[in-house]
C-alpha cells in the first residue's frame, strides 16, 4: 500500500528510514558547474531521507516544463529560474500546494520571511492563493562597485543612505572626477541595465506593495509614483557631470565595457551599479575584496523604507505529487542544504539559520549579509512582467528616456504596450 503522504510538521521532519523509498526527480536550469553542485547537494538529501535523487538539467526548461506537464510527465520536482512561470503552472494545476506549516516556517527563518512567502504564493486552479514555491539559490542585485584604492586615495568613504551616495556623487565632481559609469548596451537585449536601476529606485522610494502592484499591472507604468522612480535613474544616467562620456554615452555604452573605467589610472569613473555576476567582466587579474569591492545600494534615511534588496533565485515547486516531493522541501529547509552549497561557489541564501563561515569565497559571504540584512526582498521586476514589456517595451523605453525622452512620455508608451497585450 502507498505511504500516505505527510503534511504539518511531519512534513519537516523528513521521512528517514521509510519503508518505501521514492525516486525523486529533479529538473532544472542548471548545466556545467551548477549541476554538480546541486548534484551534491541532492546526494545529501537522498543519504539523509534514502531516496532516489535524479537531477536533469536543461538550457530549455522554460519550454520543457511546460511540454513534460502537459504531457503528464512532468518531473517530482521543477526549479523555476522565474516565479511568474511558476505562477502560471499554479493557476493551470501543475502545482501542488507546499506542506502546511511551510510558510510559517519561511517567516521565521529566512531574513525578510514573508518577502519570500509572498513570492512563493499563487492563486491556483480554484482561484485560492496557496504557497507553492520554496526559493532556494539567490541572486543579490542592489549592489554598487567600486575600486577601494581609488576611494582611498580620495578620501571617500562608502555610503551608508541614498543621501550620502548623493553627496559622495557631487564631492566627486567638485574634486574633478566623473562618479558614475553606466552602460546600457547588450544586443539585442540594450536596455536592461536600467530596468534595474528603475526596479532598485521604486523599492527605495515607494512601499513594497507598490512596487508589487506595478510589477502587476495594477499601478500603471505612466503612474506619478512610477516616472518619480525613473527620473530617479536620470538623476544620475542624464547628468552629463556624473557619468564617463557624458550622458549621450549612456545608451551607446555595452555594459559589458562599462565598468573598465573605474581600473584606469588615474580613474575614469568611480561607481558601478550592477548585479553580482559583473566581476566576470572586469580586467583579467582582477581579485574581488582586493583591486575591487561593493557596497549595499543604500536606501533613502529620510523614507524610512528599511533595507530592500532587488534580486533575483530559483523557486522549488511540486509538479508530480510523491512523499519524496515533500520531503525534499522539507530537506532545503535545513542548514545543512545550504551549507553544502555555499561551500561552492555561486550561491546565496536568506537562512538565517546558517554558518556563514562555511562560504567557500568571502565576497559571497559579504553578499550573503546584505541579503540576511534585508528587510524586503522583491524579485527583478521586469522578469515577472510579460515578455512583451519586461524584455521588449521597458528595455527599449529606458533607451529612449537615457537618450533625452521625457520620462512621463516613455512610460506611457510603455503602457500602451502592456494594455496592447492579448
């Protein structure tokens, strides 16, 4: 007879020892690298429960996800690189609700709990909201960079609030220097670097709800509070004094580039905004903590609006109901699955319940605490707008409005081909 699936508490406690072991299968986005890592961290799973753990990887699962569930073959376990795909499933019935308990869980262990709650939370078949997804692997965005020799040379200390970014940004200029490299530049995909500034500007200068609604479509993009968080960016993007090249430079520049100013001699640019991946691209030799560093972007003193942080991560979903499904969920809820990972490389997390000392590379761990630091965690919002908009008329839009178009205008446009969607 089948094992009677555990909910609750039982749920956390793992099924060690079952009399009848699942195999468990596990599909994701991960090839190379992070397959073996999380193949790693599955074999400690199956070691602790006695499942069979399988992983598969692919660079098509967004689409693959969708064929396997349709077909009635989908995995026991999806890793989705993006919530709304989840969210999508949940609402056709692919999805089983997480144990309960889950989400109490979830608030009381990881550093802006109900962020993540919120996150993992979709109306399914019925049009009833449950929490479907656990997040498991984070990626941090709200990152500034910066070259320590330059500051100290200067005498400039890191900012701790938006205000004193601001300040630091004129006292740069005052002494001669340009603060600010940015670049929009990326293909087909120009644009983008902006949305971030823009996401990272609304979670500093409105309430997360807000920025939910707009993520949503239930503020509009052509909202007041919307074109304030733009111009926000343009503050700093359209002022011909704060970045390399002068502000006409901004569009044309790859992002790839732009960050090489801050390592010339002396310094073309001093700051950089730009997720965690960006070392990739600086000069070849380059140690991070060494010849280069970031700091938290800061929020506004004044607004009292806590700490956002704007990221990004994979949430872990049921899409093929068995007792080694849940136990799964409940594994990651461990210490241990996170620890074995950050032993790694490539990965972050909000538990707060870890040993950060385990990190394999310090710059992680000093990621790791602007996430456990953060009051309100809030997913890249152009990844949960439709395509349409968040990888077609907002990249395109932040192009025009870095390029000189009032910003008022650029989001209405934006708008219109978001109510342009059928």
């Amino acid at each position: 007879m089948k094992q009677a699936l555990m909910t609750g508490a039982a749920a956390l406690a793992l099924t060690t020892g079952v009399a009848l072991a699942d195999q468990v299968t596990v599909f994701g986005p991960w090839l190379g690298p992070d397959q073996e890592n999380v193949e790693k961290v599955l074999a400690g799973f199956a070691a602790a429960s006695g499942h069979d753990v399988r992983y598969v990887g692919s660079d098509s699962f967004e689409q693959q996800i969708l064929v396997d569930a349709e077909a009635g073959s989908a995995p026991n376990v999806a890793v989705f690189p993006q919530p709304g795909l989840a969210a999508d499933m949940a609402a056709r019935g692919f999805l089983t609700p997480l144990a309960a308990g889950t989400g109490d869980w979830i608030r009381d262990n990881y550093a802006a709990g109900q962020s993540w709650v919120d996150l993992g939370t979709y109306a399914g078949p019925d049009g009833a909201d449950n929490l479907y997804g656990f997040f498991y692997k984070i990626d941090v965005k709200s990152l500034v960079w910066y070259v320590p020799e330059n500051f100290e040379d200067a005498g400039y200390d890191v900012p701790g609030s938006m205000e004193e970014l601001k300040a630091l940004t004129d006292q740069i200029v005052a002494d001669g220097g340009t603060p600010w490299c940015i670049g929009l530049g990326s293909g087909g995909a120009t644009g983008w670097p902006a949305t971030d500034w823009v996401e990272d500007m609304m979670l500093r200068t409105q309430p997360p709800e807000v920025y939910d609604a707009w993520v949503a479509n239930e503020l509009k993009f052509d909202d007041p509070k919307v074109v304030a968080a733009i111009e926000e960016f343009g503050a700093f993007a359209r002022n011909d004094d704060y970045v390399v090249g002068g502000a006409g430079a901004v569009a044309s520049t790859d992002f790839r580039d732009s960050p090489k100013g801050m390592f010339a001699a002396p310094p073309q640019c001093y700051m950089h905004r730009q997720a965690s991946f960006i070392p990739a691209f600086f000069p070849e030799g380059t140690v991070v903590g060494e010849d280069a560093d970031f700091f938290y972007f800061p929020a506004y003193e004044s607004k009292d609006l806590g700490k956002p942080v704007l990221g990004a991560g994979t949430v872990w979903a049921i899409t093929n109901e068995n007792q080694g499904a849940h136990d799964l969920i409940a594994y990651l809820q461990t210490p241990g699955a996170h620890e074995a990972w950050m032993a790694l490389k490539g990965f972050l997390t909000p538990h707060k319940g870890v040993d950060t000392s385990v990190f394999g590379d310090p710059t992680l761990e000093k990621m790791n605490d602007i996430l456990l630091n953060a009051t309100t965690f809030r997913f890249d919002g152009s990844d949960l707008m439709p395509g349409g908009v968040g990888a077609g008329s907002f990249w395109t839009g932040m192009v025009d409005y870095a390029g000189g178009k009032d910003a008022g205008e650029v989001a209405s446009e934006i708008q219109q081909s978001w109510d342009a969607l059928k």
